[in-house]
C-alpha cells in the first residue's frame, strides 16, 4: 500500500497542470494523500456510525484527469476504491473497508459556469449545495434540491443519492434537476453522459448514475437545471396536539389540490431537542407536533391559499397557526427544521436517522405504529420529516456502547421498515442503500428485478472495486476473483 500512496501522491502535487486547474494548485496545507491512522480517524465512516471501518489511504484529487489516473492505479493494484463527498450520508454510502483508497472530492469545488439565460450551472462534484443557490441568487436563480444537510453536503454526494430536502414536494428530488454528468468509469475511461438542453437521445444514463450511490463511477462535472427565485413566499407554522392530527392536516392539504412547495413535520421530543439548541426558534414545547407549511408563487395568488391551508388545519384539529413576519422569522423556522438532526445530539451520543416512504394517505396510521415500536422496544424515538411525500425519519437516540440497546435500535428499525413496506411503501426516500439497507432491500423487489440491476452494475463495474458492498451484496463471481472485495462482507457481518 506504501507504494500505491506514493504513486497517488505524485499524481496529485506533481500535475503539471495543476495551475491550470479550476481550483488552482493545492493551498498551504492541503496534502494529497492522508494515511496516518490518526488522520484517517474521521474517515471512518459517514453519518451512519453502526459499521466504522478505516480506509487505508485517503486521497484528494483536483481534476477529472487526476481521478481516472487514481482509479486506473487501484484497478492495477487490484485495491477497492470509495468515492466521497463530504461524509454525510445516512446509510454508509461513504464507508470504506480496511484496504481500501478513498477518493474524496471535495476540492474539486468550482462552479464552472453559471448561465442564467440558459437557467443552468455547471458545477465540480465537491461545490457545498447551499453555495451554489448562494452564487445563483444574484441572478433570480436557485438550486431546488435543499437536503437538511445543504450547508455541508457536495452536490457530487446529491447526485450519488438521488438527494430530496423539504422542498422535493413542489420540485423534485436531484434527479429532475441534473441535465449532464462527467463520469469517471471505474476501469478510468470518462464518459460524457445526457446533455445541456435536456434533450439528449439514446438511453438514459444520467438517470442510471443518478442514484447509483457511487457504485458505477465516479461523478467529476454535473450540469444542473436551476429554477427562478419565486415571487412571493408564505411560511406557516402550524401548532398541533399530536403528531397524528399533524399528518391528518397534511392529507387535506394535498386532497384539496393546493400544491405547496415543503410540508414537514416536527415532533414533541424533537421541539425539546432543538428549543435546547442553538436552532433555537421559540417553537411551542408543549406542542404534539408542529407542522411548517410552505406556499411559493406569484404573490397576489399566496393570500387565498394561505387562508385554505389554514382551514385545512383547523378541520384537522390545529391549535393555532403563526406565519412568519419576514424572510428573517422564515429563515429562523427552517433553521430549526434542518438543524433538528443535529440538535439531537443533545438526547445521546449516536443516532440512527431512519429512512422510508409510505403512501399520504397512510401517514396517520403509520405514525402511531412506528410510535409504538418505538415505545415496545424502550427506546428514545422522535419523527422530524417530509410529510408532503410520505417520506419519514424515524430518528432513533441511543449510545452503541449499550449492547442491550443496540439490539433492541436494530430489531426496532427493522419492524419499522417492514411495516413501511406491508403499507405500500419503501425502504428509502432519500438517505439511499448503502451497507446499510442491502440485507432489505429484497422487501421492495424480486430476485428477477435485483439480477437485472447486478446485470446494470457489473456493466459499468465489472470487478466490483468501485464502491463495494452497497445497495447490492458484492457478485459471487466477482468475490472469488478478488479477495480484497469478499472482505466486505464479512466486515459488515462484524
Ligand atoms: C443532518 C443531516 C440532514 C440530512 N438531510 C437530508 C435531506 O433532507 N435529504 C437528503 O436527501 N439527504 C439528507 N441527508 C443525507 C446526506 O446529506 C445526503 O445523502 C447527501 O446527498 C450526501 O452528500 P455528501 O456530499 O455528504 O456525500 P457522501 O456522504 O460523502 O457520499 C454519499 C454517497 O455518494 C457517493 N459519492 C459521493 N461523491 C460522489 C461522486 N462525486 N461520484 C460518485 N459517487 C459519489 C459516495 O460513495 C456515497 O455512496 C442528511 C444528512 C445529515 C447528516
């Protein structure tokens, strides 16, 4: 492995063109390869703690040519390689085995171009997702795609997981939002995939990488659809006694065929967490559960729509309805909303953010269910979610250091999906697969549906050195021929 870093090394801080680079040559600082077992402490895993593992080698490329040279290297040492973001992910897409290289991203962050007449951006895979409506707002432009994580995540990270957020209910998740993508196969070739005007022929291989949780190459340049600030905003945070009365009001709210842009929901223990924090935005305490309802549009039309949600909830049992004053009072609600899963941090040292889908109509029933799943097994569970598209998040609070705990999260979570499933539902909305969902994913499909899909993936990633291990169980035939990948299994297997 020494002689891999090297080779990795020189790669990186001995590119020729390096000046050239949209992001410069490496700042003071910046080295190319991390290896020592203390630097790679933090590379452990993503944010889904259950499995951590260390990588042997962590490198950071700064350009499209550098990351297929870096991949062609692993392939020739028969070496597994991780692509990263910024390690946000919730279902361990990011999770690298001993042995393994990972190849974070994360400074190939430039926005390459911004093009409002066209509404399009092009962007390196490690640029933060709130930077680029940041640098698009100027001209009357944002990025739709708000996951809770936006201040931290890569869009790189977005398009390997198909990333939602609140505002996915009006429009879309990432995969109605990326027109192009630069992939770096994992034999190193680089393939130019779709096309600027969305209107590219032939079969759909962005829809194909978008979603594939780095398990088919990596992601180098993303060319994505941005979409007018809207004229007017409306945001509502309505008070509720139970969370069940909350999902009720969102039920209405669709049926009525209003078409707000964010529905979510936000639960008593999760209030507490984040009044506790420095999310802090004076949400009532003694709420069941607060509902943050979010209308977008052409200004004179948001009155009238205002007063029909507000109807819809009242029907629906609310206790009181407040509407934010300003962009600052709105900013404060959504700051509460998205910083929930960290404020969590103050019920116990781990988390685990649970992720499926049901159908709206079943949201009530499914409340109560996951609710007393959580109070059979004892445990301390809170619902912070995207209650417009039926996409929860059980979050489960716990410290893995309790064995006894531990058994009773996992057998929890489990119940949990399959009641989500037996609804009608899936197992994931958003987090994806990854290590940590493959043993469920035959709840969703068949062994017909899942052999087309390993017939997919062994098409771009015929060795299964690219991101092993995720959304499927590595193939047989690939574990036989290379040791290095059959050892995931038995390193999730603990
Ligand atoms: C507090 C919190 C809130 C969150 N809220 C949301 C939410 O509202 N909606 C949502 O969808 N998710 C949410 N997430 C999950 C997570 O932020 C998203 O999955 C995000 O898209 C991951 O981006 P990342 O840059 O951190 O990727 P990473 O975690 O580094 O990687 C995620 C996956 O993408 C792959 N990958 C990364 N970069 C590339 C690339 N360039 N090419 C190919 N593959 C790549 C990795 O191999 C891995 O499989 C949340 C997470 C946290 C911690």
């Amino acid at each position: 492995m020494a002689k891999l870093r090297e080779r990795l090394e020189r790669i990186v801080s001995e590119d020729p063109r390096a000046a050239d680079l949209p992001g410069g040559p490496a700042g003071p600082g910046e080295k190319a390869c991390l290896w020592r077992p203390e630097e790679l402490f933090v590379y452990e895993c993503d944010a889904l703690t259950l499995t951590p593992s260390r990588p042997e080698i962590v490198v950071f490329p700064r350009s499209t040519e550098q990351v297929s040279r870096i991949v062609r290297e692993c392939r020739t040492d028969g070496v597994p390689f991780v692509p990263r973001g910024a390690g946000t992910g919730l279902s361990g897409g990011a999770h690298a085995m001993p042995g393994s290289v990972v190849i974070e991203l994360s400074r190939m962050r430039s926005i390459l171009e911004l093009d409002p007449h066209d509404r399009i951006a092009v962007v390196q895979p490690g640029v933060v997702n709130a930077e680029l409506s940041r640098a698009a707002a100027p001209h009357g432009l944002f990025y739709a795609p708000d996951p809770s994580s936006q201040q931290a995540c890569t869009i790189g990270g977005n398009v390997a997981e198909n990333a939602g957020g609140p505002h996915t209910l009006k429009h879309g998740t990432t995969t109605n939002h990326v027109l192009a993508l630069e992939l770096v196969l994992p034999d190193g070739e680089v393939l130019r995939l779709g096309h600027r005007s969305a209107m590219a022929p032939g079969y759909d291989l962005v829809g194909v990488v978008v979603g594939s949780e780095g398990t088919l190459g990596i992601v180098t340049e993303v060319t994505v659809r941005l979409e007018p600030l809207p004229e007017g905003v409306e945001t509502l945070l309505v008070i509720f006694a139970d969370v069940v009365s909350a999902c009720r009001a969102v039920g209405a709210i669709i049926r009525s065929g209003l078409v707000p842009s964010a529905l979510e929901i936000v639960d008593q223990r999760t209030i507490a967490a984040v009044e506790d924090s420095v999310y802090a935005a004076g949400l009532p305490r003694d709420a069941g559960a607060v509902l943050i309802a979010e209308l977008d549009g052409v200004a004179r039309a948001l009155p009238s729509q205002v007063e029909r949600v507000r109807g819809l909830c009242a029907d629906a049992g609310a206790q009181e309805v407040r509407i934010a004053e300003d962009d600052s009072q709105r900013a404060l609600f959504w700051r509460a909303r998205k910083g929930a899963f960290g404020a969590m941090g103050r019920l116990a040292p781990d988390l685990y953010v649970h992720d499926a889908v049901v159908p709206r109509v079943a949201l009530p029933e499914i409340l109560a269910q996951v609710c007393e799943i959580g109070d059979r097994y004892r445990l301390k569970l809170s619902n912070v979610f995207h209650a417009g598209d039926g996409n929860l998040h059980p979050n489960i609070s716990f410290d893995r250091r309790d064995a006894d705990e531990l058994e009773r999260v996992m057998a929890a979570g489990r119940e949990i999906l399959e009641v989500c499933v037996a609804a009608g539902g899936v197992i994931t909305g958003e987090h994806g697969v990854g290590n940590e969902k493959r043993e469920f994913i035959h709840l969703v499909f068949d062994e017909a549906d899942l052999a087309a899909m390993e017939k997919l993936r062994d098409a771009f990633n015929p060795d299964g050195l690219c991101n092993p291990g995720k959304i499927l169980p590595t193939p047989r035939a690939c574990a036989e021929a290379n040791p290095k990948t059959r050892g995931y299994d038995e390193v999730l297997q603990g």
